[in-house]
C-alpha cells in the first residue's frame, strides 16, 4: 500500500532532536512524551510550563493556513516560538495545498521551528466545513497533495496528524498518502470524526497496527492521563505519545508520566508563574484564560465545585477572582 523507503532516520531525528534521537524506530525503550496541539492553549507560554514539566516536545495551537495568506496579525502571532523552547513543531490546518504552501512559507520566514504538521484530525465544524481537519480524512488524494506540496518546500521534518476515520474507518490509505508523499512522521488519534473527544473511545490497537505497519514512526495521542496508560504500549512499535487533555491543570503530567513526581510546591511555583503571566497580559482573553485555568487546577481539590461557580460568576471580577484564587490553591499573585 506504502512505498519502500530509504530515508535514513538517524539524520532526521538528529536534526529534529536537542537531545538523543527522537525515536528509535521499531526498538523504542522509552517513550517520547508530548503536548498536543490544543486551539487556544497551548501558546509558548504554555508550552514553556509543559517543557518545564517534562515535555519532550510540544506542538503549536493549530495555525489557519487560509488566515495566515490574509495576513491576520492575530493567527500569525501564533507561530511564535520562545528562543528557550527546544522542540516545538508548528501546526497547520487548511483544505488547499496551494493555501498551505503559501502559510507554511511566509511563517517559516519569520521562525524556524522544530518541525511542520498537518492538521488531518480535527473535528470542530467549522474546521470540517472548511474542507480541513478530519475532513481531509473523507479525501485522502487532496490529504497526500498537500504533505507533498510542503514536502517541496521545506527540509524540516514534516509530520502529519490523522484519526481513525470519518465516518468509516480509513487510517491505513491516509496513511499510505502521507508516507508516500513525503511525511516524515505520523501521529494518530485513533477515533472517527463522529467520536469528536470522548473519553474512552481510543482504539489503541489501530496505533499500535499503524506503527508495526509503517516505514516512518507513529505516535498515539488520545486517552493518555496516567503512567499505566502507557502499559499497553509495552513491547510494540509506538515510538511516542501525545499528551492533550490531560495536561490542562497538570502541565506537569508528563514528568508524572515517565515516573517522576512533584512536589506541592513546585505545582504551586508553576501555577502561579502560570496566572501572573495572564495578570501581566491584562486582556480581555487573558482574563477568560485565568478562569479557565484555574477550573482545571482545581480538578481534584475539595471544595472545587464551589470555586468554579464563584469564578465563573460574572458578578465577581478579576480582583475578586484571583483573591479567591489565592486562597483556593494557598498561593500568592
């Protein structure tokens, strides 16, 4: 179904790693932990606290090919990638190759980043009415003409990131289109469009299928939360996996993943690094962000169903918020 291929790996990964190679294919001994793309989360600042947490690696809040062509100061902003992140590849999303061409140039005169993405997974309506995202999964021809549209420009690893399928399972011929035109490594959610996120709908066999079968690496994202999910990856050919939903609250999951612990106290230190950088921004998003962060550190604490109703509640402002805030988690903003 794939092409044979002789792509020496241990050039890639040298070039996409600050540390040890990435993966080594089909002999994996340790996992590869990353962020996964989150739209509106995981921004540099974001990305800086899961590096500080442990991350491997991180990828960008999906980019808007279509939007960045037009020149929105906003989407192009969201390519920007601290000088003290080590490896973080920039997400795109869009239905045209051509469209895609042009972002992915005009972005990659302004940063270099540790590698590029297609979005081929996300499920939001207005992404698929779009013709992108998991809509590309309905249209595997258009899928491959676009990793090899970017393949021709530029020399960074180049991954794509799939689901399941559609409707219908399909994730061996996008697959297929993605090695075949050039893709260097392949991420897969394995869930339908019609799964959206629901927990606990991952078919992790369809991961591990897809990494005994491929000619390139293959990382699972989806329903990743403890070190025991990890297990069923023992002995398989899955040379990493995405972390999503799981580090909102826990930025510092991924060193809970590879065995480590926390201390209170650190938790404490990135939280609040975490808010006072929002203090700081002193938007009307930044101000949204500090709600909703604090929601999800707060999963888990007694007594935190009445926080979020007090810092959800529009009668109470920022000050209010973020005393409440202090108090909640024994911190100081």
């Amino acid at each position: 179904m794939w092409k044979e291929t002789n792509k020496k790996y241990s050039v890639f990964f040298t070039i996409f790693c600050y540390t040890p190679p990435l993966f080594q294919p089909f002999e994996v001994i340790i996992l590869e932990i990353y962020l996964a793309p989150l739209a509106e989360i995981t921004s540099k600042e974001f990305r800086l606290l899961c590096y500080e947490g442990g991350a491997d690696g991180c990828f960008s809040e999906m980019i808007s090919a279509k939007a960045v062509t037009l020149r929105n100061k906003k989407t192009i902003s969201l390519s920007e990638i601290d000088e003290s992140e080590p490896r973080t590849v920039l997400q795109f999303f869009g239905g045209e190759p051509d469209v895609i061409r042009e972002a992915a140039e005009k972005i990659l005169e302004r940063v270099t980043p540790a590698g590029i993405d297609i979005n081929a997974g996300c499920p939001v309506r207005k992404v698929v009415a779009a013709k992108a995202g998991s809509a590309l999964m309905d249209d595997p021809e258009r899928l491959g003409r676009i990793v090899k549209t970017l393949r021709g420009v530029t020399n960074l690893p180049l991954s794509v990131k799939i689901r399941k399928g559609f409707k219908t399972p399909n994730y061996e011929r996008c697959a297929a289109e993605a090695v075949d035109n050039g893709a260097d490594f392949l991420t897969i959610h394995p869930r339908l469009r019609t799964d959206m996120f629901t927990a606990g709908s991952c078919d992790f066999d369809v991961s591990i299928e897809l990494a005994e079968k491929l000619p390139i690496p293959v990382i699972h994202s989806g329903d990743i939360r403890e070190k025991s999910d990890l297990d069923r990856f023992s002995g398989t050919k899955i040379a990493g996996v995405m972390v999503g939903r799981g580090a909102l609250g826990r930025p510092w999951v991924f060193r809970e993943l590879k065995g480590g612990t926390v201390t209170d106290d650190e938790k404490k230190e990135i939280m609040t690094k975490h808010f006072r950088y929002y203090i700081d921004l002193d938007t009307k998003t930044a101000r949204t962000m500090i709600r909703r962060h604090a929601s999800w550190y707060s999963t888990g604490f007694r007594g935190s169903a009445d926080f979020r109703r007090f810092i959800f509640d529009p009668a109470n402002d920022i000050p209010q918020v973020i005393r409440i805030i202090n108090e909640f988690f024994e911190i100081e903003l």
